[in-house]
C-alpha cells in the first residue's frame, strides 16, 4: 500500500476522532449547561416566590400597624377620651389633651402606638422621647397680620 495513501487515511480517520470527540464533548457541556440553567431558574423562581410572600406580609404588617394607630383612641385600652386625642402619624403617633373637652386641660401626653412582635421604637422616636423627658419643649405662638394690617 502507498505510504502517501497510509498517511492521508489516517490523518482523514484523526481528523474525523477529532470532530466526533469535539461534537461529544460540545454535546455533554451544553446538557450540563442546560441543566445548571433549568435548576438556577428554579432557584431563583423560588427566591423571588419567597421575596414577594414577605414584601406582601410586610406591607400588610404596616397597613395594620397604621391602622391601629387611628384607631387606637376608639379601642378599649385607651385610657384617655378619645375626642381629646389628635393623630399627628409621624413622628409620633398621637398627641393627646386630657381635659380638653371639659375646656380645662390638665396636661399634654405625646404617644406612640406599636404592634407586633418587635415593639421597639425608631432611633428618631427614642430621640423625640428623651427630649421630652429632658424638658426640651416649648410653646411658641406666630402671630401673622390679617388682611388689611400692616
């Protein structure tokens, strides 16, 4: 047989090896490509599933709690007359006048309503509270000239 022949099978025979292993191998990596893509997807379906569930009770946790903190005033454990109390919302909830309906106040309670399970008060509603323990409240009146006076 022709050596020049020899050669030309063989390096035919090694070329197609070659191209087979590479399609093979091409074969392999995207099937396992694919399967890593189908299970990272159902991952972060999951995730996402998960995030929405607590954006849901988390939204819903505060349209309660500023619920509760209107209607406060009305519930039983309120301790004040309600028709004395003022929502104000932020950053404290309620101001309340005992004794404004009778037209004789007796003093001024600044209140804050919690719910749930952390009833812990903000970095600014701790500050607001000190002040007022600390004295640090004052009254001031504007007076502004009405139409005509100068």
């Amino acid at each position: 047989m022709n050596t020049g022949l020899l050669t030309a099978i063989i390096l035919a025979t090694a070329i197609v090896a070659i191209l087979l292993a590479y399609y093979i191998i091409k074969w392999r990596f995207e099937r396992l490509f694919h399967c890593w893509q189908e299970a990272q997807l159902k991952l972060w379906q999951g995730e996402k599933e998960l995030a929405q569930k607590q954006a849901i009770a988390q939204s819903r946790a505060v349209l309660g709690g500023k619920f509760t903190e209107q209607l406060a005033p009305y519930l039983p454990d309120f301790n004040y007359d309600p028709t004395e109390a003022r929502f104000i919302g932020s950053p404290v909830d309620l101001i309340v006048f005992p004794g404004l309906s009778s037209g004789d106040p007796k003093e001024i309670v600044i209140m804050e309503i919690k719910t749930g399970k952390n009833c812990q008060l903000t970095p600014q509603e701790r500050k607001i509270r000190q002040l007022i323990e600390d004295g640090m409240v004052r009254w001031e009146l504007i007076q502004q000239p009405g139409p005509g006076e100068a």
